[in-house]
C-alpha cells in the first residue's frame, strides 16, 4: 500500500497543502478531501507543496483537473510549489505549466497571491 500524506498549513489568506508519499489511484482521494475541505470553508487561495512528493499517477494530476474550475471561479486558484525536478517533468509533459503557476518556493507564492488580493 501506498503511503501518503497531506498537511495543512495557513499563511494569512492562503492555505497550503504539503504533500508527501506516492499520490496515486489509492490516496488521490485523501488530497481531494483535503482540497474540498479548503472549499467548502471559503478558503480558496490554494498552494500545493511538492517538496515531499515521491511520486503522481494520473489520478493524482487529475485531482488537480477536477478542482481548478470550481476554485478559480470562486476567486482563488491553485498553484504549486517546491515541485522536485521528476514530478515537473510529468506535470511539463502534460503542459501543466500552460494552466498552473508553479513556483520553486513556496514565498513566492505566498507573495504572488497577497499583490493579486483585493
């Protein structure tokens, strides 16, 4: 079985998402949790911290998919940080970069969404 694991942090407005493990068919479910929580409490300044990932499926880059509409449209959005160089290169292939700020830290950010507040 896989191991994963989500972590919530807040940093003003924005919340942050650390993840770690192998995020895949099994623990996708586990992020989307975590995600629809932050919605569902009005919190949709979202970033999502890779530092710890070891490893994303497409179930997993498809968690991504099935919320950014809803966020976005809310308000907010999703960007990713501290993505190691593996995980970019599916997300690049995939031309996530196309439809996802990705910032190497997480203060930028943090930063990114405090001068885009209204």
């Amino acid at each position: 079985m896989a191991t994963f694991n989500t972590s919530l942090r807040e940093s003003g407005k924005t919340s942050i998402i650390d993840i770690s493990g192998d995020l895949d068919a099994h623990t996708s479910i586990q992020l989307e949790r975590a995600i629809q929580d932050l919605i569902d409490k009005g919190r949709t300044n979202i970033i999502i911290n890779f530092s710890k990932l070891n490893y994303i499926s497409s179930a997993g880059l498809g968690v991504f998919m099935s919320f950014i509409d809803e966020v976005r449209s809310k308000g907010g959005d999703i960007k990713f940080s501290n993505m190691p160089e593996k995980i970019f290169q599916v997300f690049d292939l995939l031309g996530f970069p196309l439809l996802y700020e990705i910032y190497d830290d997480e203060h930028k950010a943090i930063e990114k969404f405090q001068t885009t507040a209204s």
